[in-house]
C-alpha cells in the first residue's frame, strides 16, 4: 500500500493496483482503521474499488487499490475480519453493485428504504416501535425502529437516506464552496475546511497562516457552539429545564459572535477557496473574548450545578453505555468514541503546524462509555476549545497583515487524489478528491463521522429502556444529512 | 437548590422584547439593495443573479456574499424581514427597496387573521434539509426568541397542527412522508417554504434526486427566503401573516 500524509495529494497512477486477493490480504494484515472504501467508475465498466486506511499513532495514511471487470461481481467480503468496514462495504455494493460475498448485514444505506425487510423478533413478549421518517421534534428525518421486550430495547434497527441528495454526483457538475457547507449545516466550517483545503491542494496553493489560524478558529468556534447547544438538548432531555433554558442562551451568544465576524450564526461564506473572505480584526476578537468568557462562566456554573444533582445524574449514568471494545470493532470516530475511551481526535493524530506551535495537548478523559461521559466529554471539550481559541486569537495578533485571500488558477492537477480529513465536532470529516485527465473533478468522496458512528447509537440503546432512547440519541447527535449525502 | 437560582438569578431576563423592531447586526448578509448596472451573473451559485435587469431572486439566494464582493451595484443589507406570500415578490430589482418591501411583500388574508391570529401550531417536515433551517427553527422556540409567546409552536403530531413548515429541497426519499404528513393535517391548513432549498431547491436544484411535484399539487402560503433563515426572519414572516 502507497504512504501518504493528510492535506496531500498523489498522482492517481502511482496507487497499486492489487489483485483483490492480495488486496484483502493487504488490508486484514495491516489491520488499520479505514477512513475510506469507495469505487470509481473506470473503462470498460470495469470498477476500480479504493481503500483508504488511517494509522492513528504514526499519522500516516495508506491507500491501495483493486478493480473489478464488467463481469466480476463479488468478492468475499472483509467486515467479517474486520467489523468496522460493514458500513463501508453496504455502500460500496449500493454504489457499484459488486457484492462482498458472507456480509452479515448487507442493508441499503441510502436508498429503496421501502423495500427493506426489516430484522424481526418473534415472540410473544416482543413488540415493535416504529418511529419516523418524521420524528416528533423538529429534527432530520430516518426511521427508527425498536424491538422490545416491554420497556426494554432488544434491538434498534436504524434506516437512514430519507436525505439523499445526491452530493457527491453534485459535486462533480457544480463544486462549490457554497455547495460544501450545505453538506451538514451543523459542520459548516469542518465541512468547507475540508473541501477548500481539497481544492487548495489540487491548484497547489499554500494559504496565509492568517487564514489558517482564522479556520481554525472558527472551527473551535463550531465546537464550542453545537457542544453548549448539546448541553442544553441532553438537559432538555431529561426535563431539566434550567440546563436547557441557560445553554440554549449561552450557545446564542457564541453563533451570534461568528454572525459579527462573517455575517452568518453558521459561519457560512466565511471560508472560501484559497483563504477567507472576513477578516477577524482586532476589535471583533477583544469583543469575543470577553463574550467567551461570559459563557465559559455560564456553562461552568450550569454544569456544575447539573453534576450536583441526584436527579440529573440518575438519568445520565448507566445510560446508553457503550464499552471501548464493541466502539473499536465497530469502527466509532470522534467524540463519541471519545467518550468510550477510543482516543481518536484527528487534530492531534494528524495535526497541522499549529498544534506543536501553539502547543496544544491532547486532554486525558476519564471514559464510561455513557451518556454522562458523552456529557462531560462535551463540556471537557468547549473549555479546550476555549482554550485553543484564546491561543489562536494571541496568534493571529502577531500575523495582522497578510493577506486574507491567495488567488491561483482555477486549474485543477491532473489525475491526482486529495485528499483532507478535518476534525469536525463530532468527529473526522474526511474529503477524498480525483481529478482525470483534463484536471476536471472525476470523483468526489465524503465521509461524516455520523456514517461510523450510527451503529453505535444502534449497539448503545441495547438493553435500555426505550424511553431514554430520545437521551441516548441527543448524548451521540449524529447527522442525518452528512450520511445521506 | 440554591446553586440553580443562582444561576437562574445571573441569567436575568433573556428574551427579546421588541421581535418586530429587533435589529440584527450590520455584517448580516439580508435583503439586498441593487443599483442597475452590470455583474456578472456566472459567480452565482445558485443561479439567483440576473442581469438585465440586475435582479436578485431571494428564493434561489443564499445570501453567501459573493456577488456583493464581485460587484459594487449589489449590496446585501441587514434587513432580515424577507418573507412573501408570492414567489415573484421574492425577485428584488433595482426598484426594490426594504420598506416598501417589508409593507407589500406579504398579502393579508382576512381569513388567515381570524382562524390563526392567536394560535398557531405548525408541524416540520425536514425533506432533506442540512440541519440548518431545522437548528435556527429549534433557535426560534428558545428563550431567546420565545416564539411560543405569540402562540406559535411547533407540535409533534400533523394532527395537532394547523399547516407544515417545509425545509430541505424535497428528496424523493422524502416524497411519500411528505405527502402523508400534509394529508395528516385537518384543513383549513397552510403550507410554509422554509429556506433557499425549500423555495426553489437552491443550491441542490439540479440534483437527479429531488423530487418537488409536491409543490405543484398543493398550494404554498408563505415563503419565507435565508440560508439558514434567521429565527427573527421566520417569526416576523409569521406574525406578518397571521396578524
């Protein structure tokens, strides 16, 4: 398998092409996490299927490559040696139709919801609960539907791609950056870092630091807002009432900061192909750090108060526990792998110059795997984040005049692959990119963390009562719209 | 105990008083002010950009910026009450301007004042939406905006509810929900676009996997443009509707 670093790119010959055999072999022997597992159309109706796997501790990415002729149509699949590719394989087959042959559970994943047949309990204590596409609040729409055995939850079957959009076909017709944020309107900013940062490599641009450090100070800023607001959502949860009303105000004042440095609560058109388009002066960042630490005092307090009281912590702890060792088989990313004591955080295992430069280091957690983990995981997190963010705002007074913008040509490199991971809130946002011969975009492949982290919320609620399922599903917050795409 | 009324006590009081006459922050991209001349349409995303006459068509717009930067005859201005009950309101040209704007763009029906004046409830159908309109709709219910003070609330049941508000560009997944969820509702009822997707399928209008027929079989009520769109837009477009 080819070595690469995150934020490069390659020229798409020099990926090997394995038979699939070998590529099999390949992948189980080096046993690494993957981060990407999709096909490209190629001649012939042939299908060439890539395979992108991260090496968490050595920040090295791997890829390889097989492909498949118009007539072959399986392979023997690789999730029953290693569990965490099964979401990776049901897409692929829904993609490309190459069937990995002995998949345990080769469901669609975006598409003829309809003609599912959904995995049934028989018995004379087991009823169903079926709810959506619509759920009761105002929220994405996917089915969830329940096996029980009176209160408790045997089983949660999740059925997603209500959202289907069609991005990654959008993608190639009509990039934009307008397009990216419009991918999960909750990850404005990891999602447009990602895609800008994609663009940015294939027209071989290098930003300004100023623009770098502005990015990623929005994307602290993300955090921080989507974690008080999820704050709030778990406190409403729970009918404590106080938690929701005080972090629903807190997490105002922090969209409301970015709508004064960009125009937008989201950070929408802030970043932009070849840097950003708002400049965060001076006076706009004294202004939000004073804000900020109104609301690090806020939350504080509320969390705090929260911690203290029996009644909160009776609902939190125990509740949707999922241990490190079904997170890990099952391929769980970012926080909420987090939270169960899988320490993946891309921003530390793949960083840029500003960790080591601005020396931030990566926080122990004591993790429960529940959802008072997946609580205080949260608050541990907005106060890093505020921390990051004072240090970046330092830093961004010492690079006052450069340019907030790097123009290059609209061409893209030829037959290359990009590819950018950027750690979103809830987790790794991963963009791979390949252009053809002309320099046009030929592929375009997304991955949002909720694509992993799904089936966890599935595994979590097992044994559960089903009335804490609405706890469990707020405590993980996955996006509907980044996995349907 | 004590520590929850301290924090209760910090809070003070939270909500907007004035909703009508709130003001959002000059670097709020919203209504926009055109001076005829030329741009070049091509540097819209989403094909709201029209010249000849230089036009703006606020359905299609996501107020991203990026022909105001372009284009000294374009500039988007914080006035956030966009709402119209007619989709060619929503093209703003050079003639336009706000007030004028925010006096004609929605038609007051004597009927919608009486039956919905004091109470509106209103089910969400997220059809594909990105999360966006859906977070700043859950906004509008905080304390904050408090829109429940006005008697509008979003209910759980169709049942319950007195019209749909709409995000997202209609995926054809979403299409039969959708469908059941509208025929869910006793009449009389109303129907609410919420957001560029919704309007006109915005940055996703040419996706293979939308379907919007919906909107050709059933009447629309209200349009209410933004990406996302702002609580205070969305609260003022209905209260302008219904009072």
């Amino acid at each position: 398998m080819l070595k690469i670093k995150n934020n490069t790119k390659i020229n798409i010959n020099e990926i090997p092409i394995l038979q699939i055999k070998d590529f099999r072999e390949e992948i189980i022997s080096l046993n690494f996490r993957p981060i990407g597992f999709f096909g490209k159309s190629s001649e012939n109706d042939s299908v060439r299927l890539f395979a992108v796997l991260a090496d968490d501790k050595a920040g090295d990415i791997y890829i390889s490559s097989t492909k498949f002729s118009a007539d072959e149509k399986s392979y023997e699949c690789l999730t029953k040696e290693i569990p965490a590719f099964h979401i990776f394989e049901r897409e692929f087959y829904e993609q490309f139709g190459v069937e990995p042959l002995n998949h345990p559970w080769l469901k669609p994943v975006r598409i003829n919801q309809d003609k599912y047949e959904f995995f049934e309990m028989t018995g004379e204590e087991v009823h169903q609960v079926a709810v959506g596409p619509i759920h009761a609040g105002v929220i994405e729409p996917g089915h969830f539907r329940f096996m029980c055995n009176g209160e408790t939850v045997y089983h949660l079957e999740i059925m997603l791609g209500y959202q289907h959009r069609g991005i990654e076909e959008l993608m190639l017709i009509s990039p934009s950056n307008q397009l990216a944020e419009s991918i999960c309107g909750d990850s404005v900013i990891a999602y447009n870092t990602a895609y800008s940062q994609i663009m940015e490599i294939l027209q071989d641009v290098t930003i300004s630091d100023r623009a770098q450090l502005i990015r990623k100070a929005a994307l602290e800023m993300e955090r921080m807002a989507i974690h008080i607001g999820d704050l709030g959502a778990i406190a409403g949860d729970i009918a404590y009432l106080m938690g929701a009303s005080v972090f629903g105000a807190t997490r105002t004042l922090v969209i409301n900061t970015m709508l004064e440095f960009c125009g937008s609560r989201f950070g929408r058109g802030l970043i932009c192909t070849g840097g950003v388009n708002y400049d965060f002066t001076e006076e706009k960042l004294n202004q939000a750090l004073k804000t900020f630490e109104k609301v690090i005092k806020d939350v504080e307090r509320m969390v705090n108060t929260m911690l203290k009281s029996s009644t909160v912590m009776s609902r939190l702890e125990k509740t949707g526990t999922i241990s490190m060792e079904r997170a890990k088989e099952a391929g769980l990313v970012g926080m909420a792998a987090r939270a169960a004591g899988v320490e993946l955080d891309s921003r530390f295992d793949f960083p840029d110059k500003w960790m080591s430069e601005l020396k931030i280091e990566k926080k122990k957690f004591k993790a429960t795997g529940d959802v008072n983990a997946r609580f205080k995981l949260r608050y541990k997190e907005i106060l890093q984040s505020y921390s990051m963010i004072k240090k970046i705002f330092a830093k961004l007074q010492e690079c006052k005049n450069q340019d907030l913008f790097t123009s290059a040509s609209n061409n893209l490199s030829q037959n290359s692959l990009a590819i950018s991971i950027v750690e979103g809130w809830r987790g790794e946002v991963v963009h791979i990119a390949m252009t053809d011969g002309n320099g046009n975009l030929s592929r375009y492949k997304i991955k949002d963390p909720s694509f992993n982290n799904w089936y966890g919320l599935a595994l979590a609620v097992r044994n559960n009562g089903v009335s804490d399922f609405p706890l469990c599903n707020k405590s993980f917050n996955l996006s509907y719209s980044g996995n349907d795409l | 105990m004590l520590d929850t009324l301290k924090s209760r006590i910090f809070q003070g009081k939270q909500y907007i008083k004035d909703i009508r006459n709130a003001s959002i922050k000059e670097e709020f991209r919203g209504f926009p002010v055109i001076k005829e001349g030329e741009c070049d349409s091509s540097i819209c995303p989403t094909g709201a950009l029209k010249t000849n006459p230089l036009s703006i068509d606020m359905g299609k717009c996501t107020f991203c910026g990026v022909c105001e930067r372009a284009c000294e005859n374009i500039k988007l201005s914080n006035g956030f009450k966009l709402s119209s009950t007619d989709r060619n309101k929503l093209i703003i040209t050079s003639e336009s301007d706000y007030e004028t704007y925010t006096k004609s763009a929605i038609e007051i029906k004597e009927s919608i004042v009486k039956t919905f004046g004091h109470s509106l409830k209103l089910r969400q159908v997220s059809a594909a939406g990105c999360n966006g309109c859906e977070m700043e709709l859950n906004a509008c219910s905080n304390v904050n905006f408090d829109m429940g003070r006005f008697g509008i609330d979003f209910v759980a049941s169709p049942r319950h509810a007195d019209g749909i508000v709409i995000t997202g560009p209609l995926s054809e997944n979403m299409t039969f929900a959708l469908e059941n969820c509208y025929n869910a509702v006793p009449n009389p009822k109303i129907v609410i676009l919420c957001g560029a997707c919704a309007i006109s399928g915005g940055i996703f209008q040419n996706s293979e996997t939308l379907n919007r027929e919906f909107l050709e079989k059933y009447p629309v009520d209200l349009y209410i443009p933004g990406c996302p769109v702002h609580p205070l837009t969305f609260i003022n477009g209905i209260l302008s509707y219904i009072h």
